[in-house]
C-alpha cells in the first residue's frame, strides 16, 4: 500500500474522513434547506407576482443594487402596481398606487420599528433590545422639541450659529455649492442639537469630522443592509463618530448649570437613554438631523439658482420680508416665515424632485392590498420618488414649478394630495420644514451667481445626494456642481 492510503486505513485515517464526510454531509443539507425554502417558501396563496431570480439568498440583489430606482420602475411597468423583490433574503413589497398609501401609513398590520430595527442596528450599533425599549420615548422627545412653542428658540439659535459661520466665509469667495452648505450646516447643526461645548472648535477638528461624516454618510445605504467587513473604510468612520460622541455624551452630561428649557438635544437624551448605547442614539439623532438636511438645502439652492425668474421672486420676498434687518444679524421669526410662501413652495418642491427612493414597513399581519395578500415578515414599501411623479397629481411632474404649492395648506401643515415625503400616521417626519431657517439666513446673507443646469441625482434608495462622477466620499474633495461657484457676502 502507498503511504497515503495506509494513512486512510489507520483508525485515525478513518475517524478524521468519516469527521469530514459528515461535515460535508452537514453542509450540504443546510445549503440544500436554504435553497428550498428560499425557492418554494415564497409561494404565498394570493401572493403578488415575486422577482427572485436564480441564486439561492441573493435573489436580484445586484440588478437591484446597480440601480434600485430605475429596477422599481421597470417592475411596476412590467408586473403592475404590487410586486414583490427578493434581494439579500429579503422581501420587499412595492406598493405604488395612491390609493394604497394609506393603508401604508395607517395599517395597524405594518409595523416601522420592525422595520428599520436591523439597518438601525448595522449603521448604529444599537442592540435590538435597547431600540424597542427606547425607541418610542426618542421620538416622542425629539416631536415634542420641534414643536411651534419651541421652535422659536430653536430658529433663533440656529439663525445666530448661522451668521456666525457665514461670516467666518469673508467677504467672497469660490468653491463647491455642496460644500458650502456643509461648512455652514455641520457646527451649527451639532452647537444646536449637542451644545456649543461640543460643536468642533478648530478647522482642523471639523474638517476631520466633515470628512467621517461623509464617508459614513455616502455610505449608510450600504452600511444599512451589509456586514461591516465588507465596508472597512465606512466601518472605521461609524466606529470614529462613536467615540466623537462617547466625549460629547460625557461633556453633556458634566453640563447639569443648564436650565431645563434651554437644554440641548443630546442633554435630554443623557436623561432618557439609561444604557450604554446613549452615544449610539446620539449618532442616529446627528445622521437624521444633517443627512436629510443638507442634500435639500442643497437642492433647493440649486433648483432656484438655476431659474432666474423664480430666483428674482424668491429674493423679492426675502428682501421684503427681511428688508429691516442687518445681513450679518438675519433672525427669522415666525411671523417672518409667513411673509415668504414662494420660499416655502420652493423648498417643497426641492422635496418632491429629490424625495426618498423608497420608505419602508414590516408587516405583522396578512395583508390586503389590491387583489393580494402580502404575507407577514414582507417589508411593505412606497417610493416617495416615484409617487411624486404621478402626473395626476402632479401635472409635468418632472419640472421644478414651486407655484404648484399655491393649493397647499401650509398653515396647517396639510401639503398637496400626493405628496408623501414627511410620511404619514405616528411615525411622520418631525423635522419637515426648519430647513427654512439656514436657506432664508444664506440666501439673505450670500449672493450667489446663476447655475446655467442642475446636477444629476444619485437615484438612491435615501434623500437624494447629487451624483458625483469619481464617487469620491472624502468631504472637502467632492465636487457635486461642475466647476466652482463664486459668491459674495453682503455686508450692511
């Protein structure tokens, strides 16, 4: 006998083959499990039609990844207005008829922390225990903050930490419009939602900070859905901004001279949060509050900018409403925000063109919608997107016409049929519109030139960001307008 087959033939030859025999055996079944219940579990009676593809987990993970938006649009075209996508052992169901958002937002069969209980998990680092224990008293807080009783506190801050960063632009200047909304909108943003103490005090420090942000940033839709191994640059940002926050958390807490009524954010959260995931919400609270803001700040400048006629009735308005006061000193009021609808319009129709590509809710319970039942464990989805450009509702719904908001109720906060950007039910956005406050300070302060187009959209499955052609996601690199942008500060 050759060695190798005495080997084999010895009681350990034999013991370590039979060991991987049934390992492979093992194996082998799970695989085979796993295929099988991903091919034919799916089969729901009464089901909608299911894209799932051929590979076993995966189902259209990379067709869909390429480009979600223009896959889900694609689908409704060829399955009808419910279907359903396998990705990444996932089922999301598209829901796209008008007439089925409601039952969307007000379904007691769908659930929202279900729902984003996971990617909170992957992009945070928050256990699922501590998100169901604290989760509804985070937003019930943060709702009860932005209310109109505190908002004017909350405008009057935000308007001083405003002028102060633009005055630190000087007097002119060049560069990207998105990094300008950056530099203004990051410290004031952080001074206002985690205290003066805590917002970045030296270039070098924020410069850093701009830098993680938007590699965490840029990369929370992918952070959202993979493992962290797989995204070791965007891992080591969320494990950096974490201990950013673990000093804040610490330095707010030594904070106990403040007033109750002039507590910061991040202070109400060091007394509400009692484990040690308190530095983790308060990343969320950061990512929520600068990732949704600065893309629309961004959007409406630049859709404005690039149509002179609405440009000219934005600045009469502005001018007129804030005719008395000193441009380095800008302070809107309440009071002031009514004076100016064509801002507002303009803002909201930033909104409706560059809306979220899909939002989302697990179902609980067997679902009706249509002629179908979507089975629980589905993540239900809407894409505010493409709702927002149904011509019924939205006649050329591909141009930015702010005076289509003439219709609109905004007092009440009632927006045009259609429009489902801040979502609906208990879990509506409870930011909506302090957007307003940086654009009437910048647009009052900052003289801009006009842009002769607008950037592309990124198509994301998030707020859209504007489309950069090197992809690049270090912060004072990117350029997301061609060319640079010349401004000047108006000094009174």
């Amino acid at each position: 006998m050759e060695s190798h087959e005495l080997a084999r033939a010895s009681p350990r030859g034999l013991f370590q083959t039979g060991v991987m025999d049934v390992i492979t055996l093992i194996l082998s079944l799970v695989i085979l499990a796993i295929s099988a219940h991903l091919l034919f579990a799916g089969n729901y009676p009464n089901a909608p039609p299911c894209i799932k593809g051929w590979i076993p987990w995966f189902g259209v993970a990379f067709e869909f990844g390429k480009s979600p938006l223009t896959f889900i649009s694609q689908a409704r075209d060829k399955y009808g207005p419910v279907f359903t996508v396998v990705a990444a052992g996932k089922r999301l169901t598209f829901v796209t008829l008008h007439e089925d958002f409601r039952t969307f937002f007000m379904s007691k069969d769908v659930d929202f922390e279900q729902a984003v209980q996971e990617p909170v998990h992957n992009t945070a680092s928050i256990s699922k225990e501590s998100f169901y224990k604290f989760h509804p008293a985070c937003n019930t807080l943060i709702k009860g903050r932005l209310t109109p009783g505190n908002m004017a506190q909350l405008t009057d801050h935000l308007c001083e930490e405003f002028n102060d960063h633009l005055e630190t632009l000087g007097d002119q200047g060049s560069g990207g419009l998105n990094e300008l909304v950056r530099a203004v909108m990051y410290p004031a943003v952080m001074s206002n939602l985690l205290g003066k103490y805590n917002s970045p005090g030296s270039p070098f420090t924020m410069e850093q900070f701009k830098e993680k942000f938007a590699v965490y940033d840029e990369g929370f839709e992918y952070g959202s859905q993979l493992p962290d191994m797989f995204l070791r640059e965007w891992a080591s940002s969320k494990c950096w901004l974490l201990s950013l926050l673990g000093n804040m958390v610490v330095k707010a807490e030594d904070e106990t001279s403040s007033e109750s009524g002039n507590r910061t954010l991040l202070q109400h959260l060091v007394t509400l949060i009692t484990d040690k995931f308190l530095p983790n919400y308060g990343l969320l609270m950061l990512w929520a509050s600068l990732a949704n803001a600065i893309p629309i700040t961004f959007w409406a400048v630049a859709f404005i900018l690039s149509n002179p006629t609405v440009y000219q009735t934005a600045m009469e308005q502005i001018s007129a409403a804030l005719k008395d006061q000193d441009t380095r000193k800008t302070k809107v009021t309440a009071e002031e925000l009514q004076q100016m609808p064509y801002v507002k319009w303009c803002i909201l129709e930033a909104i409706r063109l560059r809306a979220p590509g899909a939002i989302t809710r697990r179902v609980v319970k067997p679902l009706r919608i249509q002629n179908y039942i979507i089975p629980p464990g589905d993540l239900l989805m809407v894409s505010p997107y493409w709702a927002h450009r149904n011509p019924h509702y939205f006649p050329e719904p591909e141009e930015f016409k702010p005076e289509r908001w003439e219709k609109a109720d905004l007092v009440k906060n009632v927006f045009l049929e259609g429009f489902v950007a801040f979502g609906g039910g208990r879990n509506q956005c409870p930011g909506r519109l302090e957007k307003q406050t940086l654009f009437f300070s910048t647009e009052h302060t900052v003289e801009f030139p006009p842009l002769s187009g607008i950037p592309t959209a990124a198509l994301i499955l998030h707020i859209q960001h504007p489309f950069c052609q090197s992809h690049s996601v270090k912060g004072s690199q990117s350029t997301h307008i061609p060319g640079s942008l010349r401004f000047s500060i108006h000094c009174s």
